[in-house]
C-alpha cells in the first residue's frame, strides 16, 4: 500500500476536533482514517463522497438520532460501539448528544487495499450499513491505527497495511457470515513458506509490503493472510518483527557495530523504535544487554 493513498486531512465528516493533525495522517500508509473529540451537541451529514465510512466511539457514551427522509431511528451507544455506514446508507442528518465522546472514523476503500480476490468476495457479498454493532477485534485493530498515528508511525508501512487488511478481513467475515460462507482453513505448502521465509531473510533490512509476500507464495492479501497464520500461528508483521529482533539481537551479542546501524541493519525505522520492541520482547534494553555482556558501562547509543 502506497503512502500515495494518505489523505490530505484526518477524516472528519462532522467537522469535530481533530485529534490527529495533517502532519500525523501524513505519515500513515494505511486506510483514511481520524480520531475526534466531539462536542456535546451536534447535528450533520454523514455522506463521504460514495465511500464506506466505519465510526466507533473509542470512549464515552452518546445518544444518536439518525433521519433517513421521513425515517428517524434512535440509539444509546457506549464506548466500542461501532457503525457501518456503506454508500446509499449514510443518514441525510445525524444528531448527536455526547458525554466525554472519542471518535474512531475510518473511510473503507476497497481498491486502496489493491486485492482482487477482496474486491470479488465484497461484489458478491456485499457490505451494508449497520447502525450499531460490537466487534472486540475490529476495536482492538480500530484503537491500534489511531495510536500508531498518534505515535507517528513508528512501526511502518507493513505495521499500517496489516491493520487495514485486518479491517477488511473482518469487515468480509462479518459480509460473508449473512451467507455461510466457510473460512479459508488451509496452510501454505512447505513450498510456498519455505519462498516467504527466505524473502524476508533476503529482504529484513529493507521495506516489505504484504503484497509482496503474498506474491511469493502465489496469493491474494487476504488469502494469504488467512493461510500465513493458520501456518506460523502469527501474523507477516509479527513474524517480521520477530526476525527483526533475532537479527538485532545477535548484532548486539556479537558485535561493536554502533545500535543506530544495528536498527537499521535489522529494519527497525529508528534506534527508538528497536529499543522499544528490544525492551517489550526481551525485558531489557539493547544498550543494557550489551553492557551486561561486556561488564562496563557503555552510552545507550552504541
């Protein structure tokens, strides 16, 4: 996914206050997306230019009017409660009473994902607007974006297209269970692994894209996402990452190479970000691992 797709401004149909800048959602290489604080009334048009629109309150609690024409409908919405609005679907006018509101806002576009067999599974099955439901999982990927913007997008292209290929996953699971359709269940062959395996050995240090990947296993996206965890039980940016911290870790075990050239050795973004994932995975720094190796003290950046 290319950071071409990365709107000029969060998204923001209700013209709420922005809680991601322009700056920040620049970074982001994923789905359109913003993070609001609403204010305690108001009242407009949903409509965003014929796209699916995904809106979850992240916290606090709201009371919605939604009129359709001569059709009105009313909910009480809790923090986690999300709606689907596909195009035709959106309300002609929205009113909203909030206490302490956070809002997640997603503009779902299929073709910015680039997965045909996604695009053909959508044509059959196709979404529809749903005023109210609950998803732990898609909140939990929904939370993820928005702070990962916030953040600055620290973990990258690849962190930012697997959480909207998740979004896209979930959004077709929860299409294709109107149908019975059964879930992908299969693994990839000892071929097709053993190809992505030594694609992202060859290819660690450098930007890695799902698309790619998929490619070397002869897949679609979502297909291979599916397969990929039903065979290593984790998702390509897990596994990656995994890889990352190996490498670097052995850098720092077996080397004096400064950590800023072992981060990008490795394909960390920035020393910042190898430590931070060095810590959460290890339970120790990388400077303090190697201080602990060598007996002495040593400054964090080398």
């Amino acid at each position: 996914m290319a950071r071409t797709h990365a709107r000029a401004a969060p998204v923001n149909p209700l013209e709420e206050r922005n809680l991601l800048s322009t700056e920040a959602v620049s970074r982001w290489a994923g789905l359109s997306l913003g993070w609001v604080e609403a204010v305690p009334d108001l009242s407009g048009s949903c409509e965003t230019a014929g796209h699916t629109l995904l809106a979850m309150l992240d916290c606090g609690r709201a009371r919605a009017e939604f009129h359709y024409g001569h059709r009105s409908t009313e909910h009480e919405l809790g923090a986690g409660a999300i709606g689907l609005f596909a195009p035709g679907g959106h309300a002609d006018v929205s009113r909203w009473r909030c206490d302490r509101v956070r809002r997640i806002m997603l503009q779902f576009d299929q073709a910015q994902l680039d997965d045909t067999v996604l695009s053909e599974q959508l044509a059959r099955m196709p979404l529809r607007t749903e005023i109210e439901f609950h998803d732990d999982d898609l909140a939990g990927v929904l939370r993820a974006m928005v702070h990962e913007v916030a953040d600055g997008c620290p973990r990258g292209a690849l962190y930012a297209e697997s959480l909207s290929l998740g979004v896209a996953m979930r959004l077709q699971q929860r299409a294709a269970s109107r149908y019975t359709t059964p879930r992908e269940r299969g693994r990839l062959s000892a071929a097709q692994a053993g190809r992505v395996e030594a694609l992202v050995r060859a290819r660690l240090a450098q930007n890695l894209s799902i698309g790619e990947l998929a490619q070397a296993a002869g897949f679609s996206k979502t297909q291979f996402v599916r397969l990929f965890k039903n065979t290593f039980t984790c998702t390509p940016y897990h596994y990656i990452l995994n890889a990352r911290l190996q490498r670097a870790r052995a850098l720092v075990q077996g080397s004096m190479q400064p950590l800023a050239g072992i981060a990008e050795d490795s394909g960390f973004s920035s020393q910042s970000h190898m430590t931070t994932a060095f810590l959460n995975a290890f339970g120790v720094t990388p400077g303090g691992l190697r201080r602990a190796l060598s007996g002495h003290a040593e400054p964090e950046g080398h």
